[in-house]
C-alpha cells in the first residue's frame, strides 16, 4: 500500500440539508479513530452554500475541511443575482472549491468562465478542484486526449500556482451511470493529463490527479491499486456516511 497522500472529496450537489450535519460529523469522528487517523488521507466535503457557515461552525475541532462547489467568475462584488463569490464562500468556512464540473459546463459555462473563476479562487486562497472529463460522444469518436488537452489549455494558466490546483478526472459517461473506465485506460489517461499539465506549467513537480465517477465501496478497490491516481471525487456515495466511510476503510484494506 502506497504511502501517498490520497484525497477523499464529496461532492453532495444540490443535497443535503442542515440535519445532515450528522453525516458531516460522522465523517470528521471517522477521520480521527484509531485505526485510519495514521493513514495519509485529506477528507473534504463540498457541501451546498448555505450549509458552509453552520457545518463550520458546528463541526469543532475538525480532521476534514469543507469546500464549496461553485462560485461566481467576478472577484468583487456586484449587480449579480442569486450569485455568490469566492470571497463569500471563503468566508463561509470552505478551504476548496471545486471548478469546471461537467454538470455547469453542461449549462454553459465556458473555458475562459472557468478560468475567471480559477482565478479568483486561488485569489482568495482557496484550492482548487478542477474538473476535467470526456463525454460519450467524444470517447466514441476517440477525442478522449484532445478534449482533456482542451479543457485544460482552456482554463489553466502557467501563472497559477501548481501546488494550489487538484485536477479531477471526472468522464462524463460514469457519472451516476456505475460505469467506471477500465483500469489500463484509466491509468494511461491519468498518465496523459500528468504529462500534459507538467507541459502547461513547465513543472517537473506531478500535479495532483483524482478521479471521479461512480465510485462506490465495491469499486473502491480496484482503483485502489493505481498508484498513479492521488484520490477520488466522490457524488452520490458521500451523501450517507456509511458509504463515503466504506469507501475510505475498503480503500486501505
Ligand atoms: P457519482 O459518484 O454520483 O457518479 O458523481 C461523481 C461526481 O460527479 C463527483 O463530482
């Protein structure tokens, strides 16, 4: 078993509730028992918006840190309603952010959108989660490389501070489908977006690779062998803390 550091990240959309606390603090207990507090793992939980502030407050001494799963492109603030910015969000107890997920690209949000709002995280401290992934169509065709290559020419910068991005490969078609890539391609994919970001950031330093999609407590353990991948991207499994605790124990079995 490799002595990396691996991230555990939920993503919990557009659920969950302020009685979900207990999940949260579940999680957190989970973090520091006995047996897993020694393991190098980072747990976050990207929690809706008006969640952040109560969960942060209410969580004390905490082994897991909170994120956010969006944020307004515009730094400051302005005449845009229903929208919050990464300052408010930061304000609000979140340590992450997570950026570009396919479920807002597929509203519209656009490569230079993504980078505006990359830019204005990391202005405010945050570390960024950025989402990268082909659709059906595009593994079809085999665009899988070109559209990663895409994404992240499209919204990264060499100006950005390398340590301060974590990429999340998230394919579109295994999201909440139980379809997961299978492992070789995964690994050359990994391997791909490794080499294209050291490309982009003239960087000999590997960025920070996690994959996304499907993941469950089963599953778990065949990505568990990949080295190459430094942590998962967790939806609709990091809703029920047995699950999401599943995930991390069968990870280090
Ligand atoms: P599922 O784990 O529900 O497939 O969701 C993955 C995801 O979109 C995480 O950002």
């Amino acid at each position: 078993m490799t002595n990396k550091l691996k991230y555990f990240i939920g993503n919990w959309k557009m659920f969950g509730d302020f009685k979900d606390f207990k999940i949260v603090n579940k999680i957190n207990q989970f973090s520091y028992s006995p047996r897993y507090r020694s393991k190098k793992k980072k747990i976050i939980l990207c929690v809706p918006n008006v969640l952040l502030d109560n969960f942060n407050k209410k969580i004390g001494y905490n082994h897991i840190s909170l994120g956010a799963q969006n944020c307004h492109h515009y730094h400051g603030s302005g005449p845009f309603t229903g929208s919050v910015n990464a300052s408010m969000l930061k304000s609000s107890g979140a340590e992450y952010i997570i950026l570009g997920h396919s479920e807002n690209r597929s509203e519209g949000e656009s490569y230079s959108i993504i980078k505006k709002k990359i830019i204005s995280s990391l202005d405010k401290k945050f570390i960024v989660i950025f989402c990268i992934g082909e659709s059906l169509a595009d593994k079809r065709a085999k665009k899988t490389y070109s559209v990663l290559r895409e994404q992240i020419n499209g919204s990264l910068d060499k100006k950005f501070d390398v340590n301060k991005i974590i990429i999340a490969y998230e394919p579109v078609w295994s999201i909440g489908t139980n379809k997961i890539p299978k492992t070789h391609e995964l690994i050359k994919t990994v391997k791909f977006i490794k080499k294209e970001y050291k490309k982009i950031f003239k960087t000999k330093i590997d960025p920070k690779v996690l994959y996304g999609g499907s993941v469950n407590n089963k599953n778990i353990g065949l990505f568990s062998q990949i080295d190459e991948l430094d942590g998962f991207l967790i939806g609709s499994a990091s809703q029920s803390s047995k699950k999401f605790i599943d995930i991390v124990k069968n990870y280090y079995k």
